[in-house]
C-alpha cells in the first residue's frame, strides 16, 4: 500500500508539474525575447533622436560618447547627404548572432542597433533552468509528503491489524488507539466496542457455572424435599402418587433453570418476555417453600393483589422469588409475607422477613457480587437482580430494617386488578 500511495503521488505530482511547467516555460522564454526586442527598440529610438539632435545644434557625433553610453551594443548610423559609409560605434558579435531593430526620421537619419542573440538565450536557459529547479524541489517536497502521508496511513492500518488479530487470539482488551484520521478512528473504536462485547461476553462464559451452581441449588433442594416426602409416605400411595408428581415439577423446573441461565448468558431473553400471571408463579414458589419455612419454625404468607399480570418470564421470575424467599429463610427471621400491587408503570411484588435487616456498610453493595452479610456466597442477589434486568424490569433494596426486596415489573396490556386479599398460602 505504501509503495502505491507512492507511485500515485509522484504520477500526480509528475503529470501536475509537466501541466504547469512547460506552458510556464514557454511563456518565459518569450516574454524574455520580446522583452530584449522592445528594450533595443526603444534604444534605438532614443539613439535616432540624439542623432537628429545633434544634427540640429550642428554638433558632430562622439563614437566613445555613444559607446559608453550603449555598451554591448552595435551600432550603424546613416545621415543623407553624407556618403554611404555609415557611423559604426562598437564590434559587431563574435557569434555572428544578432538581433537588431532599426529606427529612422523625416529627415533623413538612419539607426540600426544590434545585440548579442546569445546572450538572450542565454538568458532564457538560466530562466528555464530556474524552472526546472523549482519543478524538481515540487517533486521531492511531494514525494516526502507522500512519504509521510502513506506511514500516517499505513501504520495505524498495522496497528489496527494487530489488535485484530490480538481479539481474534481472545485477547479481548479494548486498545483505546486513536490516530487523528476520522475514518480510522471510527474503525479503532468499533474494535473498542467489539473487544468490550467480547470481554463481557467471555466474563459472562467464565462466570456461567459458578451462577449455574448456585442457581440449581434451589429447585435441587425442593426436589431433594419432594423425595424424602415419597420416601416417608411410602405406606400411603395416595401421598406418594402426589409427591411423585410434584418431584417431575421440580425436576421440569431444573431444565427450565438450565435454559434460562443458558440464556441470560447469551442475552437472549429480552425477546422472549411474555404476559405472566403472577399468581401462579408466587404460588407455586410459596407451595415449594413453605415445607422449609415450616420445619425452621417459620412462616410463609401472600398478601395484596391478586390477578396481576407482567412482562416477564416464567422461570426468570420464579428464579428471582425463589433466591429472595432463599435470601430471607439464611439471613432474616420471623414471619416472611410476599406482596403484590399495581400501578400505572409497574407490577411491584415485595419480598419482607421481621428479621434484623441488613447492616448499613453491607446495603449499598447488597447487589455487588461476592458480598453476603451472613457467610453465604454473594451470589444469589447479584443473578436475581440480572435475572430481573433481563425480563425488563428491576430488583431494588426498598427497606433495610426490616429487610424488604421489591420486584419491578412491565404491566401487562390485560391486567386486571381484582380485589384484596390477606392471610397464609
């Protein structure tokens, strides 16, 4: 490329200066010879009127006077009435190139005034060689910015090929170059982005089985319940037909976990939001729960408004009330009531425990991965809240004593707000 750049610009810079330099040229060399023949015209007009008055003051002609006053010149004069043989004031050229104008009067007197032709051309080849000078110092001044301009665009373009070849390696660290050309530039920071994608994307990859883990504990723990309640109802079939049935939900559950933690890994689930009708998620996370709420001592109650529906997704927001019932049974205390309200812009599910709530160092970062205030793995609350992000909605601290978690979400275009109702699942 650069050899190109080359080679175009001394073509342009050659064809440029041809262009301009040999019409320049010629006009020169003219404009010098004419100059040289109206200069001696004009001698030989002022010479012609010198004769003529010294003719008239009866005066006679001084050769040496003449001579000193035109050097270089060869001068013949004529007067009538005086014999043939004219005045001749200087040597003629030794070249034997002459230009010459004559000049005359009314009375008689003749003047023809003569030049060196040499040194006239001579003349125009200094002056063309002048020219030619100058087109040559045109042609490396071009050639040296061509020179410059093709390493300022070639080597941003190499430098832009490593990092290339860097992201195509998996280095994925945006290389913030910027050269000062607009459309490098925009190319230098499309590659920013794409390696920033990259990063997040590769981030995301690396931290999927450890969000997977923590993720299927919780339906593993109901199914793990589910089994011991066939395992202790093994004298009543009835009993075990049920919680057989209940532990195919869970583990149905367990693959719908899967495919969306696949999914929130790969950012797809935005497209896949959909009306959902909270009821049945909150009572179906509630009749899993309640069975551990139960045999810690504790209790487990719906409250506020029923027959809401909003954009979400099935297992994303099953996925996000389980981890907030999951935050309140290790970390708080007393009683835990999930409520439900509407408004015009969102569907508001809250999640409240009568535990201590949550220690003021630790609220502001609650959300931030790896924190936890009672030794757990600082991950729940961070994937609930990216969960929540996901479904187009959000996951917010409302109240730190005591604890209460709300769930904002998209209403859906059919909900309906129906009447009020309070006390246990």
């Amino acid at each position: 490329m650069r050899r190109r750049l080359l080679s175009s610009t001394l073509v342009v810079a050659v064809i440029a200066v041809l262009l301009l330099g040999v019409p320049l040229g010629v006009v020169v060399s003219r404009l010098i010879v004419d100059e040289a023949a109206q200069e001696l015209g004009a001698e030989a007009k002022r010479l012609v009127g010198e004769v003529e008055y010294a003719r008239i003051q009866e005066t006679p002609l001084d050769p040496q006077q003449l001579k000193s006053k035109y050097p270089h010149r060869y001068i013949q004069i004529w007067e009538r009435g005086t014999p043939l043989t004219p005045i001749v004031v200087g040597n003629p050229p030794p070249s034997g190139h002459l230009m010459t104008e004559d000049a005359s009067t009314s009375t008689g007197i003749y003047v023809r005034i003569s030049r060196d032709r040499d040194q006239v051309e001579q003349d125009v080849r200094a002056r063309l060689l002048l020219i030619v000078a100058l087109a040559v110092a045109a042609l490396a001044v071009a050639v040296s910015l061509a020179v410059v301009q093709s390493r300022r665009l070639t080597l941003p373009l190499q430098d832009l090929a490593k990092i290339a070849d860097r992201l195509g390696s998996g280095d994925a660290r945006p290389s913030k170059h910027r050269y000062g050309i607009p459309e490098l530039d925009r190319v230098a920071q499309v590659l920013d982005r794409s390696a920033t994608r990259i990063s997040d994307l590769l981030t995301r990859e690396r931290e999927f089985a450890t969000d997977a883990s923590h993720q299927l504990r919780t339906p593993l723990t109901g199914l793990t319940m589910r089994l011991e309640e066939i395992v202790a109802s093994a004298e009543h079939p009835d009993v075990v037909r049920e919680e057989g049935e209940a532990a195919i939900v869970q583990a149905e559950r367990l693959t719908a976990v899967i495919d969306e933690l696949l999914a929130a890994a790969r950012r797809q689930r935005h497209a896949q939001a959909e009306p959902v009708a909270i009821d049945e998620v909150l009572i179906q996370q509630v009749t899993e729960w309640e069975p551990v709420f139960r045999d810690a001592g504790r209790t487990l109650r719906l409250d506020g408004s029923r027959g809401l529906k909003a954009l979400a997704t099935t297992g994303g927001f099953g996925q996000v009330i389980a981890s907030l019932l999951e935050n309140s049974l290790r970390h708080g205390g007393g009683s835990v009531t999930v409520t439900t309200t509407s408004g015009d812009n969102y569907v508001v599910i809250e999640v409240t425990d009568e535990g201590p709530g949550i220690a003021d160092e630790i609220a502001p970062k609650i959300f931030e991965r790896n924190v936890s205030g009672g030794g757990g793995t600082g991950l729940g609350l961070t994937l609930a809240r990216a969960l929540a992000a996901a479904d187009g909605g959000r996951l917010e601290l409302v109240r730190r004593r005591p604890a209460t978690f709300a769930i904002f979400l998209r209403p859906a275009e059919d909900d309906s707000r129906n009447r009020v109702v309070s006390g246990p699942a």
